[in-house]
C-alpha cells in the first residue's frame, strides 16, 4: 500500500475497506466517492460490536494529501 492512502481515491478505498472489515466492526455504511480528480468524499457510519456507533463525513484533497474538512 502507498504510504499515504490520502493521495488516490482507490488508495484511500482500500485503506476504508481494510478498517471497516475489522473483527470488532459489526456493521459499516461508509462509502467513498470521487467528486472530482482531486478530490473525494467519505461518508457512512461505522457500528462495533460493543454498540458504538462513529459517525463521519471527511472531504479529501488528494493533490496535497490531506483530510480538509
């Protein structure tokens, strides 16, 4: 894997799929999608197996790298 997922759109699906598929994880909504070549949207929520639940929304800049929102 690239050393920095957030650089590619592909990249940073598979660093999501590979977090979502954890044993501890009983559930997930998250989807990722492109909304441009430079940048991506990551949304959904993620439920454990203890009954938490994280909720989350990330805008990605994937010419610098980074999570800007």
């Amino acid at each position: 894997m690239e050393s920095n997922p957030l650089r590619t759109l592909h990249a940073y699906s598979n660093f999501v799929q590979e977090a979502v598929t954890r044993v501890s994880v009983h559930h997930s909504t998250v989807s990722v999608w492109s909304d441009s070549k430079y940048t991506g949207i990551v949304e959904g929520e993620i439920f454990f197996s203890n009954d938490f639940r994280l909720r989350m929304r990330e805008e990605i800049d994937f010419d610098a790298g980074l999570i800007i929102s």
